[in-house]
C-alpha cells in the first residue's frame, strides 16, 4: 500500500487546532470564526483537509466559544475535542489522546492557516510515512522570518531536524536560518504519547508547546524530519485584521488565476471578489468590481458587467447581466439579458430569453421563455409566463399583511404601464391590461381589462383659473 492511500481508523486522522482566542485581533469573536473568502477561517482548514481523509477522521479541538466553533462547521461532518481550559498546544493534544491514539499517525494542522493546500498536506504525510518518522515539520521562508521559531537541522542538506528556537531564544548565528517552523505537524502516534508527558511550562506562557516535542524525540533519539512548503503564504495565519485582509487577498487572487487558467477573462481581477466555491464556464467574461459568491455556478460566453454581485445562484450559458445588478438564491436560463440595476431576491427564476431591465425587483417569481419586464417593476410571488410583455412601473400586490398571494400572468399577456395586480389574481393567455389599471378580478384569455375611471376633459378650464387666479392677485 502506497503512502497516499493510507488514511482512516487505524492509518491517518487530522488534529486541526481550534480552542484559542486570538486576543491580539482586538475582537470578541474565536480567531477561527472571522471569515475571509466568505468562510471562517476554520472551514478553510477543514475543506483542504477533507480532500485528504474522510470527514470522520477529521477532529477539530475547540475551546474558546466551543459552543459557536462547533455550530459554525458541524454540517461539515468533523469531529470534536473539547479542551476546556487553553493551555498550550500540548496540552490540546494531551486532550485528544483517547481520539489520537486509534491511529498510527495523526498530522496537526492549525485553525487560522487558511492558504494550506491540500497538496502540501498529502506531501507532509507521505513524506512523513516514507521516512517512518516520529515528527515531521513543515517548514517555510517567508520572505522575512523575524518572530518565528526556527528550525535548525542537523546539516546542509539534511532533512533531520535538530531543534526548534524560538525567536527569543536565536544566538546570533541561528538568527542567520530563514527556514521557519509553520506551526503544522506529522506525528507517529506511539512515539508521541510515549514522551508527551514530558512537556514542561518552563516558557514565557507558561503553557504546554507542542513545538518541545521535536526536542524531546530527538533527545530519545527518534526521527524528526522537515519538509519545505513550496510557497510561504500557504502557512501564515494572522494576528491582526490587517492581515487578515491579506490572506483574503491572497485566496480570491488564487481563485481568480485559477478561473483565468480555466478560460475565464478576468479583468482587473485585484478588483473582484469572488468565493472559492465559485465555478465559471470558459469564456464567460467579468468586468471590474464584480462579486460573485457562496456556490455560484455560471456557464460559458457570459459576460457580468462591473458593480454586480451575484450570491448563491444559477447561471446559464450566454447570459448577459448589465452593471449593478444584485442575484440572491436565483436560477437564470440560457440567453437571459438581466438589468442594469435589477434584483433578482431568492426564489426568482428567470426562463431563456427572458429580459428583467433597470430597476426592476423579481422575489419567488418565474419569468417564462421571452417573457420581459424592462423597466420599474416589482414581480413578487408570480408566474408569469412565456412571451408576457409587462410594462414599466408594474407592481404585483401580493402580500395583504397577512399571507402571501400569488399573480398568474398566461403566455402572450400584455401588461400596460404603470398596472396594479392585487393578488391573488390571473390574467388569461393573450389577454391586455390596459395602462394604469388596478386589477382585482381575474381577466379571461384575449380580453381588455380596465380598472380605471373614465377620464374627463374640461376644455378651458385651466385658462379660465390662471385667468381667476390673475384677478384675485391684482384686487390684494
């Protein structure tokens, strides 16, 4: 059995660390809760480690706000230790021994390291199983080490470790290394829960580090081995929101130069923000200033125009949404023209061919084949149906304060300007509402429906009351 294939009971687990506070944020939520790419940190973790085993080898150990920790992943299958009192990183693991010791080896993965690839964590472990080590170190060089620990190995050219130096700690020689400890570990779980107990709090912390361990299994003479990351920024984390702001950076260019390598144009794409679940067809086009979020699936030869943000829908092949368009939870077919400045609510679903023009609002609505709405309407719970015309400044009533009601407008209806349909209420296939009415009634197929007054005309009567109002003015 190769390397790559040992995972579940009795192989590979993952330990992801997930207890701490990140105090130095300045905030009142667990570090691992604060979202970039539209996901907390800790779902970032836990996707690339999901790529590696299965969900249920997968344990996340929680311990500030556990109860919200927990909440925020559960639906993504994982495990959980709870470390009730934070302290140290040996100490975390010290409390996922019962969890830890099913399995010959477990790898250690940090919280707030959302960059980690999935590659560079099957390089750890099979680096790790080839070498039949006790400790495997991930190691990086950053382009500026200061405040990191150091891993010293034992020679050029070796990849056996010699020790680990916290920055504190460097003599002026070790200041020298540039190679850092990434805080991410393999573990051969024998050896490991064999000398763990020997972790002292003698630190500024006072706390259990599991960075001791590589000195304590080099001292009993066990193999502690490091493997390079290919790129640094795989494992930063982040101490402030600033950098936070940098990692989320660092993910949606990652996601953009991977859609541009699939046949996606991407202008300006330092200016778009788009999620890492997002899929695009090839040669769909996204002008500046684009979001697009959540599970968004977009086809081939669209093209989203600059200002729109799009979040948790369905879009079809050559599909063209004009600028400053908002889509929420909405389904568009093939050759639709959305916007400029529409919205389309959760629950729209917008047929082929279908035209929802500027500052129009679509909420729980089917717009059929061809159907068009181009100009100042709301369409909310309504079935409108193919080839429909409705007219600007067209509102479905339908909601009474109390329920929701829905409109049905037939196929080849044609809704005048400026038109009021209190639900609920159906206009027959063919039929014409004409401009300005108020509806309340159903309408048969290929009728006129009116509901307005008649009108009526006063000739002069707007030269006789300037001519009055002129009067009064001069008897003052």
């Amino acid at each position: 059995m190769s390397p790559s294939s040992i995972t579940g009971s009795g192989g590979f687990a993952i330990v992801i660390m997930a207890a701490g506070k990140g105090t130095r944020l300045k905030s009142r939520r667990a570090k691992v809760l604060h979202e970039i790419a539209g996901q907390p940190l800790l779902a970032h973790v836990i996707n690339a480690a999901k790529q590696i085993v299965s969900a249920e080898d997968i344990y996340v150990i929680v311990g500030h706000q556990a109860e919200a920790v927990h909440k925020s992943v559960e639906p993504m299958g994982v495990k959980f230790v709870l470390q009730a009192e934070q302290r140290g990183t040996g100490h975390a693991i010290m409390c996922a021994r019962e969890e830890a010791q099913r399995y010959q080896n477990i790898l250690v993965l940090s919280g707030d390291v959302p960059l980690i690839r999935p590659e560079t964590i099957a390089r750890v472990r099979d680096f790790h199983l080839s070498r039949k080590a006790a400790m495997t170190v991930l190691t990086a060089e950053p382009p500026d080490p200061f405040g990191y620990g150091r891993v010293i190995r034992a020679g050029a050219g070796s990849d056996r470790v010699k020790a680990i130096v916290e920055q504190k700690a460097l003599t002026k020689l070790q200041q020298k290394a540039r190679e850092i400890n990434s805080g991410i570990y393999a573990f051969a779980t024998k050896p490991l829960f064999t000398h763990i107990n020997r972790l002292t709090t003698d630190n500024a912390h006072h706390e259990l580090y599991l960075t001791d361990m590589a000195a304590l299994l080099v001292k009993a003479k066990a193999t502690v081995v490091a493997i390079k990351a290919d790129e640094p920024a795989e494992v930063l984390g982040a101490n402030t929101l600033a950098e936070l702001s940098t990692l989320d950076a660092t993910l949606r260019m990652r996601k953009c130069a991977d859609l541009m390598a699939g046949g996606v144009t991407i202008y300006r794409p330092e200016t778009c923000v788009i999620d890492p679940e997002v899929e695009i067809g090839a040669d769909t086009i996204l002008e500046p200033f684009v979001q697009v979020l959540g599970k968004t699936r977009i086809g081939s030869d669209c093209r989203i125009r600059s200002f729109s943000i799009i979040s948790d829908s369905q879009i079809a092949g050559n599909v063209l949404i004009r600028p400053g368009c908002i889509i929420d939870q909405s389904h568009i077919a093939a050759g639709a023209l959305i916007g400029p400045y529409s919205h389309l609510r959760p629950g729209s679903e917008i047929g082929e061919g279908v035209h929802v023009g500027n500052f129009v609002e679509t909420k729980k609505s089917r717009l059929g084949r061809g159907a068009k709405a181009n100009h100042l309407t709301y369409l909310g719970d309504s079935d409108i149906g193919a080839q429909v015309n409705v007219g600007a400044g067209t509102i479905t009533c339908n909601y009474d304060g109390v329920n929701k009601h829905v409109t049905v407008v037939e196929e080849g209806a044609f809704i005048g300007s400026d038109s009021t349909l209190v639900a609920p209420v159906r206009i027959g296939k063919g039929a014409y509402v004409a401009a300005g009415s108020t509806i309340t009634e159903d309408v048969p197929a290929d009728a006129l429906a009116l509901g307005r007054s008649r009108q009526t005309t006063k000739p002069g009567w707007a030269r006789q009351r300037r001519e009055n109002r002129t009067k009064a003015k001069a008897e003052k």
